[in-house]
C-alpha cells in the first residue's frame, strides 16, 4: 500500500510523505498491505491519500463512494470531510446523492442538462431553490398551484408566503417538501390518504387532494394513518415557500 500512496511523489523524503499521508487517513502501520486485505472503506482512503500526496492546489472527487453500500458510505463520507477539514485542502465533490451534497459541500453548485442551476451554501440551494429542478432534485417536492394575492399565494390547501418577487394576480406554483405538510384525519375532508410508506424512524404519506393533485407528508413513524382515511391537510413550514411562475 506504501507504494500506492507514493506514486506521484518525488524528492529524497518520499518514505515520511507516506508516512504522514497514512497517519492522516488514519492508516498508520497498513504501509506493508496490500489492496486485497483493505476494506472498501480503508481502500477508499488510500486512494484519497495517494490524490493528495502531491499537494495539488483543487482534488476533484468523481463519485468517490459509489461503489460502497450504505453503511459504509456515510462511515467514509464522514471520515473523508473530516480529512479535507484538517489538511485544508480544495476539494471539488461530484455527487447524484443529494445529501451527499448538502453534507459534504461549503458551496454547492446544481447542474442540469449540462447547465448550472443554481450555486449557494447547502441551507440556501435547500431552503431557497431559484428553479424547478433545483426544487424537486434537491429534497422530495410538491409543486401546487395558487393564486398571487394581497395577502400571499391562494392554494386549495390554504394561504401561503412566497420567497419569490411575485405580482397580485400571477399564476404560480409554490415548492412543498413533505416535512412542510400536517394532516389529521377529518372525515368532512376532500383530501384522501392514499399509502403509507415505512421508512423505520418515519412515515412518508401520499395524500389525494381534492383537485386530484397529490401531496407527500412526513410523519414521525408512531403516527400511523391507514390508506383511504380522509384527511385535513395543513401547510406549516415555518418559513416562507420558494414559488415559480406557472408557464402552463
């Protein structure tokens, strides 16, 4: 392993670059190992310690953890930020995995089609998406149509306030993430619970609203509503919605 982490250094102290590269990752006294007694996790590290060995001013990480599963992933995630932390290294992090992204990010820039969405710290690009896409990619997101008023935007599950410059009269839809949604069974409610998915420490809930559109609500997993129970729904965020001019 030494001499995979080596590679790419030059100069007459070679052996203490590896050295201190191990002891960052963690890897000290693995220096005689070879890659099939590694771990995915520790392989992963090694790979980072060779990439950085050379001081390169920007490392881009290409789906570093891809090819690990889950409980590995977020094990090395939080061992690989925490390296880059303490070496102060530039890091560029390419991810599918959102909250690989809002983890691991300072800044976090959303490509779609070959262009650039939307650029900003994770709480900005999350709580404050500029586009559709940047909405729905970023987190499970319900688009619902409404009104522009003196008073906020006029839905069918209520009054909402907007982040966005909107006018009196504009035809908008406002992003709604699951955690936004309250429910509690109303059998005088148009709205319907259709499933219930489990996902161990909460509830994901698809309701049917009224005008046939759907809405997604998150629960604690002690709340347990059977499918076809009517139900009142009710927005309550905490803050106000992110909204987008509707182009229908």
């Amino acid at each position: 392993m030494a001499a995979n982490v080596a590679y790419g250094l030059h100069g007459t102290n070679r052996d203490d670059q590896v050295n201190a590269m191990l002891q960052l990752v963690s890897l000290s006294g693995y220096a005689d190992r070879m890659p099939h007694e590694l771990s995915g996790g520790e392989q992963q590290r090694v790979a980072l310690a060779r990439a950085m060995g050379p001081r390169p001013d920007v490392l881009l990480l290409d789906e570093p953890f891809s090819n690990l599963d889950s409980g590995q992933r977020v094990h090395v995630r939080n061992q690989v930020r925490a390296i880059l932390r303490m070496s102060g290294t530039t890091a560029i992090f390419v991810t599918h995995h959102q909250e690989e992204a809002l983890f691991m990010g300072d800044r976090i820039a959303v490509q779609h089609q070959g262009c650039v969405e939307q650029v900003g710290t994770p709480g900005d690009v999350f709580g404050n998406p500029a586009t559709r896409f940047v909405a729905t990619f970023m987190g499970e997101t319900d688009l619902i149509p409404g009104e522009v008023t003196n008073e906020g935007v006029q839905t069918e599950i209520g009054l909402l306030q907007s982040t966005n410059p909107v006018k009196v009269g504009d035809q908008v839809e406002v992003a709604v993430r699951a955690d936004d949604v309250r429910m509690t069974p109303d059998p005088t409610s148009g709205a319907i619970v259709l499933t219930r998915e489990y996902r161990g420490m909460v509830n994901v809930y698809r309701v049917r609203l009224p005008s046939g559109r759907f809405i997604h609500s998150l629960q604690r997993h002690t709340v347990r509503i059977a499918p076809a129970t009517p139900v009142r729904v009710v927005i309550d965020p905490g803050h106000e919605l992110a909204c987008f001019i509707n182009s229908d």
